[in-house]
C-alpha cells in the first residue's frame, strides 16, 4: 500500500490497524510472513554513520607539530644541497603515516565490532508464541511485548497498556514520563500527545503493555530527525588528556634541547647544516609521537579482550577507571548466584511447612508435609495460595522443545518459580489464567516491594497481593495470621539463605494503581509464606577471594531479606567476621558520619530502593574509594551513572540500565567483572610498559649527544640515523608491546591510584638505571673506537647500530618489572617477535645495502663484530635482571606474591 493510503496511526482504532497491516493481534505474524515484509521493508535501523574514507584517515596522520616541523626540515634541506637527507625525512614521514592509518583502521574495525556485541533485543508475538529478536529483524505488524525498562525498537500503536509510562525526551523534549494509554486521539494531535503511541529510541519506565509495530527504519519518528542518526564521539579519557599535557610539555622540553644542540654546536663550529639537522633530529626524538598510536590501540584491543571474557565497555574512560577500583557493589541475583530459583519452602497460615521437591523450571516434583505428598486438590489453604502466586503473575513457563530440551522461564525468574511449584501441585495455569482474567494491577513497587492484581470469574473481584514479609504482613488483617510468628518463620528462612515472599488475598477487591495499597491495610487475608532458593555461583567464591586479594572488597547489595543475604555473603567469603548487614530502614536511619563509621563493617545492605543505592555510591566514593556498582533495572540507572564504573547486567538489565552503565556483563556474572578488572589493570599495565620504553630510549639518545658536544668529539649519529632509530627501530615494536598478555599478578596488586602520574617513582629508578646502563656503554664504546683509529664512518655506524641493539633489549627488559626477560614467555607475544626480526632485517638492509649506506651514511660491519656489540648492548638487559632478581628476593622475604605466569 502507497504511503499517501497509510491511517494516522494514532487516530485510529487498533482493529483498523491490523486490517491494513494485515496481521494478527494476539497471533502477531508468522515467521515465513515477518522475514517477507524484512524483504520488502528492509531492516529496521537507521543508517551508520559513514566510517571516515582512508584517505582522510591518511592525510590526519599528517596533522601534528612534529611533521610540520621535518617538513620545514627537508625544505632546508633541499635548499642547502642535501637532498638525500630531506628525501629519507619525507619518506620516514611518509612511512609513520602508513603505520598510524593501518592502526587506525583497525581501532575502528575493533570499535565497529564490539557495537554489533551490544544490539538491542527486543520481545514479540510471532505464531502464537513469544520470542525475542534483534529490533533490527522488526517489521510493519509485528507485536511488541513491553515492560518497564524496555528501549522501545520502532514506532508502534498500543494495543493493552497497564500503567505504562514512557521517557520521551530525546524526541519531544518533555522531561517528565509520559502516561499512556489506547485509545484513539484526534488525528491533528501534537507528537508529544499522541499517547496511544510508544517510538523508537524511547524508553518504557513502568507498567506494561502490548503494541503492534507500525513504522520501522528510517520511517519512524525518530528517522526523520537527522539530528538522531549521527553518531556521538566518545570525549578522551583523563589519561587522554594528561598524555596530551605532558606531550605539550615535552614539545616545550624539545624546542629547549633544539636550541641548547644547536647552539652548542655553533660554538663547536660544527656546519650550520649538519648540526641543525641534528638537532631537529634530536628534537622529534625526545617526542614519544608513538604514544598516542599506542593509547589508541591498547584501549581497542583491551576493549576486545574484555568482550571475548564477557564484557562491553561502552565508554572508553571505564577501562582505565577498571583498573582503579577498590569496591564493587553487587547484586546478588543472577550475579553472585546462579539465578536459577526454585521454590523449596511453604509456610501455611496455620504454621505447617510444605517442603517441595525438584529443581530448575520443570514441573517434575512433589510436595510433601511430614513426607506424606500433597496436592492442590488435597488442601483448601494450599489451592488458594498456590491460585494467589499463579495468578499474581508475570512470567511464562515454556516447555522443550527441538532447540532446547529443558523448561525456561520467559519473565522473572522469582515469578517463573511460583508458576513451577504451582503445577508440581497439579494447577492447569492456561486454565486458571482463563477462568480468572486480569482486570487491573498495580506493578511491582521497589518502594514497597510488593505487587498486586485483580482479576475477574465467578462473578467475583479477587485481588492477589504479594512480596516482601514485612511490608505484606502489615497490610493483613490480624485474625488471619499471627504476625509475630510469621516474622519469625520468615527470619529463619531467610537466616538458610532462603529469598522469602509473602502472599495475601481479598475477596471483591477494587485495585487502583494510583491509590496504591494503602486503602488495603488491615484488611488482607493471608494466604502463606514462600521460600525459594538461588544457589551462589560455583565460581564466584574464587572470584571473590581474587578481588580481596588485589584490594579490591565486595559488598552486596540486594533487595532481599538482610539474613537472606547475609548469609550468602558469609557462604561467599564476602563477610567477614564480625560483618554485618543493614536494611534501608536502618540505612535511613543512619546520618552520613555514622554511616561512614560502619563502612568498614558492612558486607550487605539489604531492602535498599534506588535512592540508598545512589547515597551508598556517594559516601563509598567521599572516602576517596573507586566504585563499581551493578545494576539491572530502570531505577538503578541513577546510581550506575554516579558509579565511577556503571556495571549493567546483559541479561536480566532493562535498557535503560544499559544505557546509564559504562560496561554491560553478558553472562550477569560477578566473576565476569573481575575479569573486567583484570583486562582494565592489563592495559593501563602495558601503557606503562609503552611510556618506560619510549622515554628510556628517548632520553639515552640525547645524552649521547650532549655528551660527544660537551666532550669535544664528533656527533656518533647523523641526523638521518637518529630519525631512522626514531621512527623504524622504536616504531616496530613500540605498539606490540601493547600486546603483552597477563602476567600473573595482576590480580595481587593494589588498585591503580587515579591521577596516578605517568611515570612513577619506581618507573622513574628503572629508567635511571636503563639510561645510564645505555649511555656507558654506548658513549664508552663511541670513545673506545674513535682512539682505536677506526674510519669514523664505521665507528658512527657501529655506534648507531649498538643503540638500535639496546633498544631491542630494553624493549625485553620493558615486558615485566619483576619477571625475567631469560625465559622461552617472550614467544608467547607473537607481535612483539614479529616486530624484532622485522626491525633487525630491516637494521641489516640499512648496512647492507649500497643505496641505504648512501642514504644514511652507514658502511657494512663485519659479521664478527656483532658479537662485541650484542655483547656490549646485552649490558642493559643484565643491568635490569639483577634488578629484578633482587626485587623478587626483597618481595618473596616479605612474603609478597611473584608474577606466576
């Protein structure tokens, strides 16, 4: 049908609507007619930013001071007749361009990946049957399923709206949710009120609700704003930026030695040419241009890594902060255990316990009282109970089928539980749903933690309640149970690890979300207590004791019960001895100071709503602590934008979760943000690894220099050489060293202080010793051969050769602090291998050949006298190993953890 044909959507009836999408609204499309219409309609996404063309990649690499700076030299160069020296700058220019568009490149192909990782699901009825898919599969006709927290992924008609409210800013500007509703509007209506309709990029904040797609693509709303689709640029992260300081302060540094090599050569009556080259030579080389590259490339590819071990950083500045946490706080459901619930426990209002049997989603199991089995059919307390949780319900159970050959819960697990125990009793739930049809709701309230619906036959209005024991038994009428007792029996449940509900009913109830439950108080009838139990994951007590171990300390946060989740905690290694866990009643008791005082002591805050969660972010990070904070739903986004690091859980978070968090874990597993931790130490690791080896072999070359100047000797390096070491012999293995994998102990260090300086004080010692070990022996060498009566041109081609060669054993002594470089481990950094044999033939392509040796000044050396140079430039590399070796000694007598890797 032609576009000019189509209704206003929102002025027409829904029934009208599904006529001319020609699909059903309870049945949605079949999946041969939905993958038809993704033919016809395409995929349901706006186009991608265009990805910058090489070309212009290319021609950026050529946007620094630096270049600008060997371009004026070639120019004076060519001027002054020395054309082979202006012809090698432009080409090692040239070159310098090449590596940092390649690296470029795949930086972007990395960044491009890892945004396919993060693509929006979405929930629709297809055949009959609910499923979810990526909202670029959506079509015209397709019907949504929605629930708070959802990103809407097209524009589309309601169809059942309960309580359902949408954020629609980032389309009309209007700050506050919207309430919607599904009833047809006057076609003239404003966007803004057209509230029988949800658009894409949108984000559902309570209720729920059902919607048949009308739009999708560039067709929708938020496809016809171009202001939408362009992409926004992450801004450079605070080690960004004080790389790009301190960089602006060695260009400062450079511009001085400049003048200093120059002038001292002036007084040397050096030619202006010669010395002049030198020193722009010397310039570029104290200027590490390899940094930047190398920041680009060790956040890509820690970026990679981190999603290989199931994390997406969605913002670069969450790599490094990893490094620097000191507390996680973290959920307990489905993060620090499996989220696999099941219920175990039942508590009758007349006190008899009910124990069940079975695990998992499948109905396969009993309950027994006093190990005679029981039924719904068998006890008229226990059918009204096990009716309340089933009817009270938002999930699905789905059945094997040929994909996988085990029940599933579609929905909340807590509730997916409730719908298993109910059939283990014999219920027919697609029965009893039928028989007693939802009327109204009010949705589940993290204020109250409880939920409640109404729900129509027999003539009747019964209303089901259920949630926490505290809040629920408050609401109950006292000559239905004995509240104490029941406080009680909750207590010990929760004190077994048991996550513990509360279920309540009224006969001919009128439920009103905006009234709430307060009307209701005193008047609920009891109806029993359920406890359900969700094991700790096998593999987070390890990950727990790898985080203390590396000063990192855990601390749960949890909607359920305090002893619920104090004893996780203790089970977890969380808690410690004289630990304890505190409630949102008594957190908000607590004035910030005495809060602060208990810090130390708390492992668990327990029946925390959003708010606290945000105060406990707060006073964490006022005692100067890095903070990690997990989340899933709509109201922990406040706290995970607060967080230094917003962790949203893949599986279980809403999107509105996703998108205040820096980092989504796939697997919402806690062991996974440890891992994330690792990954983050990792990068910020071989950074440090880059700037130790850059500025060590920066920094030996200059003093080389001022030392023949000062000394009355000849220059040991021509100009071109200097540039050739700068930017061929460095700029192979430079990045590379990017690649070091884990060494082992990443994990037993302390956090990464932030602002930490770029260099540190022990960084600082190493250099100390890596530049006076150099220069010894490169100017003591340089010296040797000059009063041996060596041709100069071979003693300065053996003294160029001698630095290239102890900068390839530094980059070896850069790999670790603490572990020996004398070990088979360096082969297992490909890169780094590649990158020596590849800067070695080159090295020997620049003596061997006769137009190199032209070119850069330099004579063949004979095969024998690389013996006495390696030899010479090993005295580095054995500097640094006794170094190390009396470091391992020092750590080990003091009881330190050593690299294992």
């Amino acid at each position: 049908m032609p576009a000019t044909e189509l209704p206003v959507w929102h002025a027409t009836k829904p029934e009208a609507i599904a006529e001319t999408l020609k699909t059903d609204l309870k049945a949605g499309l079949s999946t041969a007619e939905a993958a038809k219409r993704l033919e016809d309609h395409g995929p349901n996404e706006l186009p991608e930013e265009q990805h910058k063309p090489m070309w212009k990649v290319f021609a950026a690499q050529f946007a620094s001071p630096l270049i600008y700076i060997l371009f004026v030299a070639s120019i004076i160069s060519f001027a002054m007749g020395h054309a082979s020296d202006a012809v090698v700058i432009l080409v090692v220019v040239l070159v310098n361009a090449v590596i940092g568009a390649i690296q470029e490149g795949r930086a972007e192909h990395s960044m491009t990946a890892l945004r396919k990782l993060s693509a929006l699901k979405v929930r629709v009825v297809r055949g009959g049957k609910e499923t979810t898919i990526e909202s670029r599969e959506l079509v015209p006709g397709d019907v949504l399923l929605l629930a708070a927290g959802d990103q809407v992924g097209a524009d589309a008609r309601l169809l059942e709206a309960a309580s359902l409210e949408a954020t629609e800013a980032a389309l009309t500007g209007e700050s506050l949710p919207v309430q919607k509703h599904i009833d047809a509007l006057p076609g003239d209506s404003s966007l803004g009120d057209r509230k029988n309709m949800i658009y894409s990029g949108t984000h559902l904040t309570a209720g729920r609700g059902r919607a048949v797609v009308v739009e999708t693509g560039l067709q929708t709303e938020v496809g016809k704003i171009a202001t939408m689709t362009a992409g926004a640029e992450d801004p450079d992260t605070p080690l960004e930026l004080r790389l790009k300081q301190f960089g602006r302060w060695l260009v400062i540094a450079s511009i001085i030695l400049f003048v200093l090599v120059l002038a001292f050569g002036m007084l040397r009556g050096i030619p202006f040419v010669d010395i002049f080259m030198v020193a722009i030579s010397q310039m570029v080389s104290m200027v590490p241009e390899g940094l930047p590259v190398a920041m680009t490339i060790a956040l890509a590819v820690g970026m990679q890594r981190m999603a290989r071990r199931g994390a997406i950083v969605r913002r670069l500045a969450a790599v490094e902060t990893l490094g620097s946490t000191s507390i996680i706080c973290s959920d307990k459901t489905g993060t620090l255990t499996k989220n696999e619930m099941t219920v175990t426990t039942l508590v009758l209002p007349d006190g008899r316990v009910i124990t069940v049997s079975g695990a998992g989603y499948s109905p396969e199991g009993k309950l027994t009282v006093e190990d005679k089995a029981v039924t719904a059919g068998d006890d008229e307390g226990l059918r009204r109970l096990l009716e309340a949780i089933a009817l009270c319900n938002d999930a699905q159970l789905t059945p094997p089928d040929q994909k996988e050959n085990r029940w599933r819960a579609m929905g909340d697990p807590t509730e997916a539980a409730l719908l298993t125990v109910a059939q283990k009793a014999g219920l027919d739930l697609e029965k009893l749903r039928d028989q007693h049809p939802r009327q109204a709701e009010i949705p589940f309230d993290s204020g109250p933690k409880m939920m409640a619906t109404q729900h129509g036959g027999d003539g009747k209005k019964r209303g089901f309640f259920k949630g926490a024991p505290e809040s629920l038994l408050a609401l109950c009428d006292t000559s239905t149970v004995d509240v104490s007792k029941m406080q009680k029996t909750s207590v010990d449940l929760a004190e077994k690890a048991l996550r513990v509900l509360a279920v309540a009913e009224l006969d001919d109830a009128t439920i009103d979300e905006k009234a709430g439950f307060e009307p209701f108080r005193g008047k609920l009838k009891f109806l029993g207590l359920l406890g359900q139990m969700d094991p700790p994951r096998d593999e987070v007590k390890a990950a727990v004791a790898e985080c203390q171990a590396a000063g990192i300390r855990p601390v749960m946060v949890t909607g359920d019960h305090k002893a619920t989740g104090l004893a996780i905690a203790n089970a977890l290694g969380i808690a410690k001895e004289g630990d304890i866990a505190v409630d949102g009643n008594e957190l908000e008791a607590m004035q910030d100071d005495e809060l602060k005082k208990k810090l130390p002591n708390i492992s668990v805050f327990a029946r925390v709503h959003p708010a606290q969660k945000l105060r406990i972010v707060g006073v964490f990070q006022s005692q100067k602590h890095v903070v990690a904070m997990t989340g899933d739903g709509v109201n922990d986004a406040p706290a995970l934008a607060a967080a230094d690091v917003g962790v949203a859980m893949g599986i279980t978070g809403t999107e509105v979760a996703k998108g205040a968090a820096k980092i989504i874990i796939t697997d919402d597993n806690f062991a996974t943000i440890v891992k994330a931790v690792e990954e983050g130490r990792l990068v910020y690791q071989n950074l440090k690894k880059v700037v130790l080896f850059l500025f060590a072999t920066s920094i030996d070359e200059v003093m080389v220099l001022l030392l023949a100047l000062l000394c009355g000797y000849p220059l040991p390096l021509a100009a071109v050489q200097i540039l050739w070491i700068n930017i061929v012999t460095e700029g192979t293995v430079t990045v590379n060293l990017i690649m070091e994998g884990l060494e082992g102990d990443e994990m037993k260090r302390k956090p990464i202080p932030m602002g930490e300086a770029l260099i540190t004080t022990p960084m600082w010692r190493r250099l100390g010793l890596m530049v006076t070990t150099s220069v010894v022996a490169i100017f003591g060498f340089f010296m040797w051969r000059l009063s041996s009566g060596a041709p100069f041109a071979l003693v300065q081609t053996e003294t160029f050769t001698l630095v290239a060669i102890s900068q390839w054993f530094n980059v070896l002594n850069c790999r670790s602090a603490l572990k020996s470089s004398l070990s088979l481990d360096v082969f297992k950094n490909h890169w780094l291998v590649g990158g020596l044999v590849l800067g070695i033939i080159l090295h020997m392509f620049v003596l061997y050949s006769e137009t190199m040796n032209r070119i850069f000044y330099t004579v063949p050396i004979p095969l024998t006298d690389f013996v006495l140079l390696f030899a010479i430039g090993s005295s580095v590399l054995w500097a640094e190993e006794i170094r190390k070796w009396l470091a391992r000694r020092r750590i080990a007598a003091q009881g330190g953890a050593l690299p294992q890797k």
